[in-house]
C-alpha cells in the first residue's frame, strides 16, 4: 500500500538531486566567469593607474621646466 509512495518519493529525490547537480555546475560556471573578468579588469585599472602616474611625472616635470624658464 505504501511502495508507489516511497517509488514516488524515491524518484523525486533523484530528479531534485539531478536538478541541484545542475544548477549547482551552472553557479561554477558563473562564479568561474566572474573571476576571470574580475581579473581582467582588475590588470586594465592598473595599466590606467600607471599611465596616469605616467602623465603625473609628465605634468611635474613639465611645470618644472617651466618654472626654470620663467626665473
């Protein structure tokens, strides 16, 4: 009387654990994709970064020059 139940039941479970198997690869996926373009902008801020002390070195030395120039 019970055993279409628990053959219910039982196949449920199975078709929740496959879902979840699922979803849980997609999440790595994901998670795996947010690193890599977390990285790749994390290097294009730092080459911003330096090319912006760059300019800055630039700019002082510029305004030294300048000011040598106007002594």
């Amino acid at each position: 009387m019970f055993f279409p139940c628990l053959k219910c039941q039982h196949l449920k479970i199975k078709e929740l654990q496959l879902e979840l198997a699922s979803v849980r690869s997609d999440v790595n996926l994901v998670e795996s994709q947010m690193s890599s373009a977390l990285t790749s902008k994390n290097a294009e801020i730092e080459a911003l970064t330096n090319l912006s002390e760059s300019f800055r070195k630039q700019v002082v030395s510029a305004e030294g020059k300048l000011a040598a120039l106007q002594v």
